[in-house]
C-alpha cells in the first residue's frame, strides 16, 4: 500500500536520541547527504513518535532487512541505510537515482515547530493528560489525553506533508 503513496518520494526513519552516539550521527550524515543533493524528503524521527517505530519494523520485517537506524526507502522501496547511502553518494549511483525526486528550491526551517514537524499537542500542552471534572462532585481526575502521542506530540499542521 504505501508504494502508491510513496512514489516520487524519499523517505527517511531516522531518531533524534543521542544515547547511542554512533546511530545519531549516522542519521545526521543521511539527513546532510539528501539535504546537500536539495531533494525532498520525509523524515520519520521514531524518537518522536513511536507509530514511526512500528512501521519501520514491519516494512524491515517484509524486506528481510535487520532494523538499523538510519533506514531509507526511495519510492517505497527498501534503499539501505548509512553505509549504502554513503557509499551510493561517493559513486555518484545516488545522483543518478535522485533525478526523479522533487528538489527544494529554498530550503527554510518552519517557523512553528522550527523543523521538527512536531509541537505540543494544543488540548493538553504536552503534558499528555486531560483534565476532566466530575459533572456530580467538585473533583478532578486527570486523564490521558486523547488528541497526542507518547511524547505529549502533535503532527505540525503547517509543514505536515
């Protein structure tokens, strides 16, 4: 299903998280190699939504593909990750793939969520509860909030793709 929807497009499941060194600047040298050929491309920062997470293990599960961060898909096919973008770039293969790919003529940084394409779920300002009273009593109780993810996180609306 997202062959069709992806067609045209790159799509990269990367992570923000600095625990692991080496993976967070693998992702970052992905990021800056499609960024320096100015195409267009969606990240997929599975540090910031955990639903990023769970498709890329099912789409690495069907391709037979162990899940390691960085992961690029280019038309909704399986691209490889850090070693073979590197690696595709350095041969000039990549340029060569990218010719079908939509370029960014200016690139700039949103300036509601300043590129993360996230921002604090506006129900309950990311703290992730909802506060509902008790229409019978005078207490409260605090509730999951139903509106954001895991993180207290929405998708940005003004650079959503």
């Amino acid at each position: 299903p997202e062959l069709t929807l992806e067609f045209g497009r790159i799509v990269i499941y990367t992570t923000s998280f600095r625990v692991v060194r080496t993976t967070f600047e693998r992702c970052e040298l992905v990021r800056k190699i499609f960024s320096n050929h100015r195409v267009k491309f969606l990240e997929k920062n599975i540090a910031l939504d955990c639903e990023y997470g769970k498709d890329l293990e099912e789409r690495c599960k069907r391709v037979g593909e162990p899940l390691s961060l960085p992961v690029v898909f280019i038309d909704g096919h399986y691209l490889g990750g850090a070693e073979k973008i590197l690696d595709m770039n350095e041969s000039g293969e990549l340029q060569d793939l990218l010719a079908k790919i939509e370029r960014v003529q200016h690139p700039h940084m949103c300036q509601t969520c300043g590129g993360f394409a996230f921002v604090p779920c506006p129900m309950c300002h990311g703290s992730k509860l909802s506060v509902f009273r008790n229409c019978f009593t005078d207490s409260f109780k605090a509730l999951k909030c139903t509106w954001c993810n895991e993180n207290g996180l929405k998708p940005c609306s003004s650079c959503s793709q």
